[in-house]
C-alpha cells in the first residue's frame, strides 16, 4: 500500500511539472528567447493574421539583396510573421546583422537553428525565396537535397507548400542576372541552365521579379500591402517604379522555335536575346531584327 501511495505521489508530481512547463513555454516552442517574438508584437499584424506563418529563405546571393530584404519588411508589414531562414552561404557572406532589419518580424534562423525542415514547414504558409542563386537553384532542379537550402526547397515541394521565389539571381535570360554568359561562352550551358530554370517550374516554384515578390505572395495568398506613404519602404516603392520603367522584353529558345522561319523575328530595340535563342535562330535560318 505504501509503495502505491509513493508510486501515485510521483506520478503527480510529473504531471503537476509538465503542466507547469507548457503554460510556461507553450508561446515559444523551438525556438529561444532571442529568436521568439510573438505575432502579435509584428508591425501591421491583426487577429486574423497574427497566426500565419511564411518561411523566407535567403541564399548566399548580392543580386537582389536589398530589394529581397525590402520586400520581407512589406510582408512582415501585410501580417505575416516570418521564420527568417538563411543558408550557410547567406550567412557566412554577409552575417546575421546584414538582416537585422527583420529582427523583429519573426526568428532569424541559421543552419545550426534548424533542427527539422519538416517541423519548421508544417506550420508556415508557403516559402519565399527572396534571393534564389543559380547554384541552388541548379541543384533543386536536379533534386539534390544536401543543403539546407535545397533540403527546405524540396521538401516544401513535396508537401505541396507554395513556394515563390525571385528570379532576377537564378534566371539566365534576366538582365541583372549574375549569371547572364559572355560571348565565348559554350551554348551548351546556356541551354542548360534555361532547361534548368524550366524545370523550377514545373516542380511548382513561381518565380517572379524580386521586386513583385511581396505583391505576388498577397496576390496568391490573401492580404493586403500596406499603402505608399503608409508603411511602405521608400526604397521598395522607387526600386518598383523603376522597375517597371526597365521591363524589357525576354526571348528564349522557345520563342524562336515557334516563330515562322520564312519571316524575319522583329524585335523590339531593348530586348534581350538568349545565346540559345540565337543559336536556335541559326539553325532555323531565322534572322533576328530589332526596331
């Protein structure tokens, strides 16, 4: 009888303790004081938004840096409360304190922070991608998941996440891309790359220009930007605008190939023209004009 007393005693005591751990740290599970901040703490959250979640995923990339960190603060500002996550690539390049404008709009997570891409994407909406290399985005088209970065695109993918991410790094044709070819380079790897960029598509990535990227999220996922004037960053509403006063036009081998052979390809004067493009103008016989 005294051993059943003891036995009762000991198992109320633990439950008493874990009772008294949840109420205590139920808010911030996973994730540490410095890292947790409430949503109800986020600029323009309301109690409809307050729960949802993006994860925003920085590669280690420059093109597009600033607009990319811009057009977080905007989300941030819409509602959502952002799991900020960045590779080790990000995060040796350029430091946490590169991105502590987004300090507090959610967590700023490393590599070593993430202990499950599952967990950390069950409760999210979908993942942004703000700055998207062409290394990585290689390598998620070829699914090869061995980095954090690939691991969190891929998985997202599979779990039928939403996943938008910016262009302007990754695709060949894009006038800032870093990785826009010169000359002498291999048409091979041109057409590589583009068939690489296709296949981003196909697995379900929207890719978008970095500065539409707030407004493509809102778009896709409900929720309104805040107003110019409002809230919005200055620099976010002078890199949109001219943005829109730069959007040129962009042909690609598939352009060319469904193009009529017998008659010249009339483009306009600022377009730019893929090398695989031109190199499937040469084998059709397909002269290419601009006005």
């Amino acid at each position: 009888m005294a051993r059943e007393q003891d036995i009762q005693r000991i198992v109320a005591r633990v439950v008493e303790e874990v009772r008294r751990r949840l109420a205590a740290g139920g808010a911030s599970e996973g994730a540490t004081g410095r890292e947790a901040t409430h949503s109800a703490d986020l600029p323009g959250a309301n109690s409809q938004q307050a729960s949802r979640t993006l994860v925003v995923l920085f590669t280690g990339g420059h093109v597009g840096l600033d607009d990319g960190i811009a057009q977080a603060l905007a989300l941030a500002k819409a509602g959502w409360r952002l799991d900020v996550v960045l590779s080790p690539r990000a995060e040796a390049l350029f430091g946490r304190q590169r991105f502590a404008a987004l300090g507090g709009t959610g967590r700023i997570l490393g590599s070593d922070d993430v202990k499950s891409t599952l967990t950390l994407l069950e409760g999210a909406e979908a993942v942004v991608v703000p700055v998207l290399t062409r290394n990585t985005a290689t390598k998620a088209a070829l699914l090869i998941a061995d980095s954090l970065a690939t691991n969190l695109l891929l998985q997202a993918v599979a779990m039928g996440k939403p996943v938008l991410a910016a262009r302007d790094a990754a695709d060949p044709s894009a006038a800032l891309c870093a990785c826009v070819g010169t000359a002498a380079a291999p048409v091979a790897i041109s057409r590589m790359m583009e068939a690489y960029f296709r296949t981003l598509g196909e697995l379900g990535l929207e890719m978008v220009p970095v500065s539409e990227l707030a407004r493509t999220v809102t778009n896709r996922l409900g929720g309104n930007l805040p107003s110019a004037g409002r809230g919005r960053p200055a620099a976010l509403n002078r890199r949109q605008e001219g943005a829109k006063r730069q959007r040129r036009t962009i042909v690609t081998a598939d352009d060319v190939a469904a193009a009529d052979p017998s008659q010249p390809l009339i483009l306009p004067e600022d377009a730019i023209v893929t090398d695989v493009a031109r190199e499937t103008a040469r084998r059709r016989g397909i002269e290419i004009r601009k006005r």
